[in-house]
C-alpha cells in the first residue's frame, strides 16, 4: 500500500519543497508524514528545516506509561542533505544537575550547553528516548520514530509555543550523547542502521519481508501489488509480500 503525504506546518518549516512533493503554495512546512489509516507501531516522514526546531526531549516506554500515554518515542535520523556549516544538537557539552538544566532553559544559556554537530548527506543518527537534542537550519533528512508525538520542549528560542520543564528535566539524560549511536552511511552500502526498537536498514534488496515494513526510496523505483514508490514516497507492505526494487536504494524499516 502505498502511503498518502500528510503535510505539516511548522513555524521552522519551508515555504518551498523539493520538486516531488506538490506541498500547498505559501505554507511553512516542516515535516511530511506517511500516516496509514490505522494506529500503525512506526511513522515515516521527511523533516525540511529554515531554522532551528525546539530543545526537546522524549519518554521511553516506562516513563510514557507512567504518564498515562501509550508509549514512549525513539527515533532516528538520516540525513539526505545539509548546507554548509548545518548541524543538530544532540546531548549535552557536560553533565549537569537537573536544577543546572532547569535555569539553563529558562535564561537561554541551554543552547551554549547543547552538543552542536556539523552534519552532511548520509550522517545517520539514533536518538534514543531521553536524549536531549534539536535540530538546525538548512537540513533534509528523513525519520523514522515510535509511533507517538510526545514531545517535551525546553526552549524554543523565544517562539510563543509551551514548554514543558517539569516533563523535561524529569526524562532527559544531562549527559553527552553516546559517540557510538552515530554513523556514516555511503550511497552504495547495504547496512543496519538500527535493530532496536525497531529495525531500519539501508539496501538495494527486498530486506526484512517476514514483516510489516516501511519502504522509502532513495533513488530509483520500487512496487508492489501495482503500486508505485520513488524518492518522496513510501509503501507500506505486510509480511511476505513481494517488494519489486531493480536495484533501488531505499530505506526499509520494521518494528524489532
């Protein structure tokens, strides 16, 4: 099946797309979503940056539970294209007290605190549940996350939108992001990229067809049952059916 674009203002967002997305004219737009019609484990989407979004942060499972919510949200990041000097802010320069972070979101000085790394085009990064991060201007890149839209914000830059400190400080690590959960990824590599929570793998071939799995492509063409995927789109397929790729790079994620 393949997936309907939903998309998503955002105040960081762009009033113009890549070619292949036929975004509504004069919307800022920031993230395109591949949402089925049912409440599916995983969401697929892009993420187009003009500024920086929020420092953020969110729960794991247990933390989440403890809320009343469902689940928590880890997600990940690849990263498809970045201007000169674009970076995202993943962890913390130093370990902090919670009350240090607390003042920190609350003076602004939080944005001195944060870990900025340069990125570029095939820079993945795994962003566990309780890391503190933020994402910079001038970044494409595409995401895969627990199906779940808990966010816990801790500055934003002086936007007019709510914080959430108590949340925040309460979940997020105030520590260095961990070096091993970031990697680089060549164009012609077939790779996993992540196995947990979920699994996501960079291929050429039909990967992990004993599940329910999201398929973006990178480039070329990839069908199944009559449906059609290129870059800026994604199929849905349920476990043992047969995805047709001709050699397409793509992106194929599943729950572990």
């Amino acid at each position: 099946m393949k997936l309907a674009r939903h998309y998503v203002e955002k105040p960081w967002g762009r009033t113009s797309l890549p070619p292949m997305f036929d975004a509504p004219e004069g919307k800022r737009i920031g993230e395109v979503w591949f949402a089925g019609d049912e409440d599916l484990p995983l969401l697929a989407k892009y993420i187009f940056t003009s500024e920086r979004l929020s420092i953020q942060v969110h729960p794991n499972d247990e933390q989440a539970r403890a809320r009343g919510l469902a689940q928590g949200k880890s997600e990940c990041w690849y990263i498809l294209d970045a201007e000169p000097g674009a970076t995202i802010g993943l962890g913390l320069e130093h370990e902090v007290s919670a009350e240090e972070l607390r003042s920190a979101a609350l003076d602004g000085s939080i944005e001195g605190l944060i870990d900025w790394k340069p990125v570029s085009a095939g820079d993945f990064f795994f962003v566990s549940a309780g890391t503190i991060h933020a994402i910079g201007p001038g970044i494409s890149l595409l995401e895969f996350q627990q199906n779940s839209e808990v966010t816990y914000r801790l500055y934003d830059y002086g936007r007019p939108r709510e914080l959430h400190l108590d949340d925040a400080v309460d979940v997020g690590r105030r520590s260095a992001y961990p070096a091993g959960l970031a990697q680089h990824v060549d164009p012609g590599e077939e790779r996993t990229l992540v196995e947990r929570p979920f699994v996501l793998v960079q291929t050429r071939r039909d990967a992990l067809a004993d599940r329910q799995r999201w398929v973006m492509p990178l480039e070329g063409r990839v069908e199944c049952r009559g449906d059609v995927a290129v870059a800026g789109d994604c199929l849905l397929l349920e476990p043992g059916e047969t995805l047709k790729s001709g050699g397409a790079r793509m992106i194929i994620g599943a729950m572990a």
